[in-house]
C-alpha cells in the first residue's frame, strides 16, 4: 500500500490489526490517472494501492464492481512502510459471487 506515511495516516495503522476489513474507495473519474484508495471501517484514509493494481481494479469498480480489503499482517514503525501492512483485495460481481484475489 502506499502514502501511509502522509498527512498522520501512518498514526492510524497503529489502531489495525490482522484480520481486519478495510473499505476500498475509487477515485472520481475526473482524475487523469484515478486511484483506488484505502480507508479504516470509521472513514480515516490510510494509503491506496499501487498503480499496478489500480489500472486494472478502479475500471472495475468503477463500472460497478466491489472490491474490500482484509489485512493479512500488520506491522509497525520498527519496520519500513512498505511493508507495514499486506492487504488481500476481494473482488466480487453485484451478484456476490467472488471474481478473485490479490494480496499487495
């Protein structure tokens, strides 16, 4: 995940652990190259997915699919924010079904 170093958004990784959801938010279309951000169940942004992942996935959502995020590990300040937190993104279509996985 990146930019959770930003704007306090790394005091918030301190509150997740293992296992929890996160809500996946994309950008409005207006941007020249929109993101998929990633917020806490209260709100609080914590970072968005890389480009890598958003150039396929923000399409999707916004065409109407859901995407939710389950933090596979959780680390703290000892180590470096790139490898703070490991995500795992669920797609599923508007009928429920799951479509796949990622971990990032």
């Amino acid at each position: 995940m990146h930019g959770t170093v930003f704007s306090g958004r790394d005091d918030h990784i301190e509150q997740l652990q293992d296992g929890d959801v996160l809500r996946l938010i994309p950008d409005p279309p207006v941007q020249e190259a929109p993101e998929v951000w990633v917020h806490m169940e209260t709100g609080e942004p914590i970072g968005h997915l890389p480009p890598d992942v958003c150039w396929w996935l923000w399409p999707w959502m916004a065409a109407g699919g859901v995407a939710t995020g389950v933090l596979l590990r959780v680390r703290g300040r000892e180590v470096p924010s790139w490898r703070r937190l490991l995500l795992e993104v669920s797609c599923a279509t508007s009928w429920g079904s799951e479509r796949g996985n990622a971990q990032i």
